[in-house]
C-alpha cells in the first residue's frame, strides 16, 4: 500500500489527493490531507470572497474528495518545528506532498507602509473571511476614503467588499463582527489604482464588470488616464481577456458620473511612492494619503516615472500587490520566486531530485492562475509521484500515521470534527438570524471541533 501525506487542504491540496485515489497504476493508496487550520478547503474557505457564492460552492467538490474512504483529513497539524517536524512526517509516510500554498503577502518597499491604516489585503481578507489567526480589526474606522494598491482579482475583491453594503453581505458567511464593522463603514471613495496601464492589469473581465453593478456605486474611469496606454486605441495585438477589460473600461470612461452613494474610481499609470502620514509624527501615527508617481510606458512593457506627483487622500491603504511563499521546514527555497525548487512536482534539492518529496500549486509555481489551475499543476505532480510509487512503497512504514501523531502530542481534528464545526456555524448563524456564519477564532473552531459525534 501506498500511504501519502498531503500537506495543506486547499484546493492544490485536494486535487492531489483526488488525483492519487482517482489512478488505477498503484491499486492501494491512502492519503491523509493535513492542515494546520481546523478546517479544509485553503483559500476557497479563507479567501474567496464571501460574496462569491458560486466559487465558494466549490468546496462541495473538494468535500466529496476528503469524505473518500481512502482519504482522512487530519486538521490541526502543523508542520515544522513549533508541530510535527518535516522530517518525522517523512519517516510516517511513503511520500510527502507540499500544498501550502503562499502564506505571506508582498510588500511595497516604500516609506510609510508601516503607518497605521496601511494593511495587506491579505489581513482585510482574512479578517472578513473570519482566518483564526486574523487579530487585526478597525480597518474601515474612521474611514472615509481608501486606496487599494495594485489591479489583480484580490484588488478587486476587497474594492468591491469595501463598497457593498448591509443587505448583500448579511447573507454571506462572513463573520458577525466584520460584518457590524462593515454596515458602520463611512468609506464612499475607494480608489484602485495600476502601477502600468489598463491593458495590463491582471483582474479577470468577469471581476471587473462586477463592480459595475454594485447598487449606489459608479466606477469612474478618466479617458485621459486610459488613452496614455498605446494599446488602448490599438487593442488588437492584445491577448482576449486583455481586450475585453479595455472595452469593460472604455465603456465606463464614456459614462457621466451619476452621484451614486459610492465611487469607485480605477486610476492608473501612478505607482506609489510613499505613504504619507497624518498629522503629528510618532507611534501609532495614521495613514493620510498615499503619493504616486505617474509613469509612462517603457516601450517594454514596463513603466518609467516622470517624476509628477499625485497624493490621493485615503485613511485606508490596502496594499494588494500579490502573495508570496515561505520557505518550509526541511525544503529548499528559490527565495525570488517564492517557491520550492522542483521537477515536474518532485522536490529539487541541491541539483538532485529528493526522493518522495513533492509539490503542487502556490509553492510549486508561484501565486498565479485560478482555482482550476491547480487541477493541472496536482495531475502533474501526482503523475510524478506514481512513477516513482515502486521505489517508493519498498520501504516498511512504522505504524498508521494517526498513532504517531498523536504520541507526538498532537490532537488532530478527524472529519468528524470539521463536520461538528459545520454545525456550529449553521447555528450561529440560526441564531443571529442568518445563514451559515464562520466561527471567527481558534478557540471557538476547536471547543466546536470537540464537540464531534463519535
Ligand atoms: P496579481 O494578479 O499578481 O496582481 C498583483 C497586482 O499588484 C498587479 O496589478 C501588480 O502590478 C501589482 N503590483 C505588484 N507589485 C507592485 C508594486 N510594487 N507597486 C504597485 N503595484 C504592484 O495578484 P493577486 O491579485 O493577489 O491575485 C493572486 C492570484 O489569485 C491571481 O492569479 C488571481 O487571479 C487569483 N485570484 C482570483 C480570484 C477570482 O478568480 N475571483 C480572486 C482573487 C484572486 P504589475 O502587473 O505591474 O506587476
């Protein structure tokens, strides 16, 4: 029998689980997905947007996956040295495969991004999608305007978060107390803003158009800012999805401002240059503005500064310029890209394949692509690994996986766990008058996780 540990249970996670059940090569396998989080599904639980309900159904697939008999979901473990060390975990199981995804988030490397008001995106999307680690709150008090920082789907995500209101998220999922902080929000200006030109940015068409159809809210788009990107009057040389948000925008820039509750205004060709603070210098000073440089096209597809200056008002910065993987207990680390070096999934280190080490997704490749996109990527891996299944399963395994864990101090929650967590978040939601509502903290997940039917 082939016995697999898979470490990490968001989608990458669990396609390489279904992977390895779904393969008729190696006629035993078992797989355990680890965790270091109580609950599975990875970023389709702590990142997707609340509102996005049909991604978010998702996790539908990825259950029917983790209820597969030759599959255990073991939450609550962590890997590393403050948990089970990586090489234990080696020593349980025939093979190991990395799927944790990128845990971090990037920085700006300018002046002023540690002031007060200033948060990754990551921590305001943790903090709505009720992340147990998430301690941070007060992100939209006091806040009338907000900047965010960068033009991918995660920009577009918590601009259009910042600007729904009350009766679109209260049927969400999302926490009681980020849910009150929200319908409090004073914020009504929300500007995004691109260091390089529309037809560059990386926010999928589908999530563009969505923030055109948020009640009380306009997008406006300035044709002046547009037309500065050669490739807006020329669109054709552009790939598809490119062409079709310039004509998303196009037609927004054509539209007058209709005095709409809230504005979204999309801003590009400025990239920041530093946070500026807000009144007396000293601790807990808070965010006032963020400067811009505004740049032109280098002709290469990057930006040169022109040394103009534009301060756009904001006591909420959000910076969403993309994640970034940590180096792993045990594991090589390619430091630029943020990744673990590998072949075709199998773990390279020092030159040589590392025998029964893998990787998918996120670590593997980098914070790119959709949730479909991890398919690929784990089919790759999985495929690697049952080449190498007949060496691999030569060697005599100690015990089943669970006893050892356990000896090592650890609790992990079974899926009979996760499934008493299930249930504490309908009723809490019952309760508040809502549909399913998350659990916001490790305390209450874990006093829910005990309360498991046998
Ligand atoms: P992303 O797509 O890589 O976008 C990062 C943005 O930050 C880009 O606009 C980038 O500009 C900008 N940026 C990077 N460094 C910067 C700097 N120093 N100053 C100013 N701007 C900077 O990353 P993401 O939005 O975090 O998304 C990660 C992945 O998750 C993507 O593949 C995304 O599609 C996916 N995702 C999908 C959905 C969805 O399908 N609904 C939702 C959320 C996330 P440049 O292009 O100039 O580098």
């Amino acid at each position: 029998m082939l016995r697999v540990a898979v470490v990490g249970s968001g989608p990458s996670g669990v396609y390489t689980a279904q992977g390895l059940v779904q393969q008729s090569q190696v006629p035993e396998v078992r797989v355990d997905v680890l965790d270091r989080l109580p609950c599975p599904y990875g970023l389709v639980r702590y990142g997707v947007a609340p509102d996005h309900e049909k991604i978010k159904s998702l996790q539908n697939n990825l259950r029917a996956v983790l209820e597969d008999e030759r599959v255990r979901f073991l939450g609550g473990v962590r890997i590393g040295p403050d948990g089970l060390p990586a090489a234990r975990l080696r020593e349980l199981y025939h093979a190991v495969v990395y799927c944790v995804g990128a845990a971090t988030d990037r920085h700006l490397g300018v002046p002023g991004e540690e002031l007060a008001g200033s948060w990754s995106a990551t921590e305001f999307v943790s903090w709505y999608s009720a992340h147990p680690d998430s301690v941070a709150d007060g992100f939209v008090l006091g806040a009338r305007s907000a900047v965010v920082i960068g033009v991918g789907n995660v920009a577009v995500d918590v601009t259009r978060i910042l600007a729904r209101g009350t009766a679109e998220l209260s049927p969400t999922d999302m926490p009681q107390a980020a849910l009150t902080a929200l319908a409090a929000s004073e914020v009504t200006e929300i500007s995004m803003v691109g260091r390089r030109g529309p037809s560059q940015a990386r926010f999928t068409t589908k999530e563009l158009r969505e923030l055109g159809a948020l009640p009380d809210t306009e997008v406006i788009v300035d044709p002046r800012e547009l037309e500065l990107d050669p490739q807006y009057n020329e669109p054709s040389g552009l790939p598809a999805a490119n062409r079709r948000n310039v004509e998303v925008l196009r037609g927004w820039a054509a539209t007058p401002p209709r005095g709409a509750a809230r504005r979204i205004r999309l801003r590009f060709f400025l990239r920041p240059v530093e946070l500026l603070g807000d009144g007396e210098e000293g601790e807990g000073r808070r965010v006032g503005a963020v400067r811009f440089e505004r740049t032109v096209p280098d002709g290469h597809g990057g930006v040169t500064g022109t040394g103009q200056y534009e301060d756009i008002d904001a006591q909420l910065v959000l910076r969403s310029v993309g994640y970034r993987g940590v180096p792993l207990d045990g594991l090589p680390f390619d430091a630029e890209h943020g990744t673990v070096p590998h072949l075709a999934g199998r773990v390279v280190r020092d030159g040589t394949i590392a025998p029964g080490e893998y990787v998918a997704g996120w670590i593997k490749r980098g914070p790119t692509g959709v949730i479909g996109t991890n398919r690929p990527c784990a089919k790759e891996t999985v495929t690697s690994l049952l080449e190498d299944a007949g060496m691999l399963v030569r060697r005599e395994l100690p015990e089943d996986p669970l006893v050892a864990l356990r000896a090592a101090g650890l609790t992990p929650v079974e899926w009979a766990g996760w499934q008493a967590i299930e249930r504490a978040e309908a009723e809490l939601g019952a309760s508040l008058g809502r549909g399913v509502v998350k659990l916001p903290d490790w305390t209450s997940l874990l006093a829910a996780a005990r309360t498991a039917r046998p």
